[in-house]
C-alpha cells in the first residue's frame, strides 16, 4: 500500500484526532524504516513529532491495539 493510500485509509477511519495523528506519523515513517512493514520508533520519537507526551502516546497506542 502506498503512502497515499494508507492517509486516505486514515483520514477515513473512525478513530479520534490524536490516534490519527499517530498513525499517520506511523504511516509516514514506515516508508523510511522498513517496507517490509515494521516502524521501530520509540514513544519518545513519536511524542516529539506529534508534539504531545509520551504518556499521550503510550494511551493512543493502547486505544489503538484494543481498536
């Protein structure tokens, strides 16, 4: 899947505003780390770019694996 593709697939999933932000920075680097489909970026990593605390990332993430 494209990049392109994964950001409409977001765009249109029915998740709240801070997981999408979170996936499409996970979108984004899965392009640049691995096309074989694995993204290593850390909480702190992922903080930093969507400008919000590693405590917010760690519940999106455990919104985002119970979803």
């Amino acid at each position: 899947m494209m990049l392109h593709e994964r950001l409409e697939a977001i765009s249109a999933s029915r998740v709240d505003g801070p997981s999408k932000l979170v996936l499409i920075m996970l979108a984004k680097r899965l392009d640049r780390d691995d096309p074989d489909g694995v993204v290593w970026s850390s909480s702190e990593t992922l903080a930093e770019e969507c400008g919000v605390s590693t405590k917010a990332i760690t519940r999106t993430m455990e919104r985002l694996t119970k979803a």
